[in-house]
C-alpha cells in the first residue's frame, strides 16, 4: 500500500494538474487559445515544475483535458 506522504503528494499532484487544466479551458473558452494547441500549453506549464512533479502531472493534466475535450464533443 502507499503511505501517508505518498498519497498526499500524488493529490498535490492531481490538484495542480486539475488546476492548469482549469485555467487552459478559461482560456480555451474565451478564445485566447485554440483547443489544438493545449496540449502543447500544457507541457509549456508543466516545464516550470520540479523535475520530479513533471512526469505525474503530465499524466494527469493530459489525461484530464482529454476528458474534458470527449465531454464537450
């Protein structure tokens, strides 16, 4: 099973990644940002996180706008 800590972190993790992709879609919706260059923007947001964050929150941030992008279509 995980510990404490490691559960902690991973919601850390889900809560940042919930939250870029929160703002993408501000900006998706007021038309700053075509939804085909999310993904890229995503990665952008993501470069400016501790190396070990990036590969976790990628993961999710990806995973979660996918969702979304399925939802709206």
């Amino acid at each position: 099973m995980f510990s404490e800590p490691d559960l902690q972190h991973a919601v850390v993790m889900q809560d940042v990644a919930a939250a870029l992709v929160e703002a993408l879609q501000g900006l998706v919706g007021q038309g700053n940002v075509p939804p085909g260059a999310a993904p890229r923007l995503l990665d952008n947001a993501i470069e400016g996180l501790p190396q070990g964050a990036r590969s976790m929150v990628r993961f999710e941030a990806h995973r979660l706008w996918m969702r979304r992008i399925d939802n709206l279509g």
